[in-house]
C-alpha cells in the first residue's frame, strides 16, 4: 500500500492486485495510512500456480485493472 499511496501522490495513477487472503490487511493498512486506493481481488493462492495459470489471472482482470487506472 505505501507504494501505490506514493505513486497517487506522485499524481501517477496505479492499482494494486492482492489475493483474497490479504484483503483484510490490505484495508487496515490502506485505512492506517488514509489512503482509498484502486484494488483488484484475485483468487489465492498465487505462489503455486503454473505460468500459464498466472497469464490467465492477469488476463481475467486485465480490464478491471485498466479501468481502475484510466478513472
């Protein structure tokens, strides 16, 4: 979070993508740091998946993410 509150402060726009496990940490901290940023949820876990597995994640969220940035 303090990357993309950084970047937002920078005026550049930007989106995090967290795995459903995190999303209670992801808004503590978003809420710790009075930022209210773009976030994307994707399906945990991320680590064991296959390359092509990952490519399809990213492809499924690909225009939730655009949109997110493009606001």
């Amino acid at each position: 979070m303090h990357d993309i509150a950084t970047l937002d402060k920078r005026g550049i726009p930007g989106c995090s993508v967290v795995s459903e496990e995190f999303r209670a940490g992801a808004v503590a901290q978003s809420k710790y740091l009075g930022f209210d940023p773009a976030i994307v949820w994707v399906a945990h876990p991320i680590q064991n998946r296959s390359p092509e597995q990952l490519a399809a994640l990213a492809d499924g969220v690909l225009e939730e993410i655009i949109g997110r940035i493009s606001r």
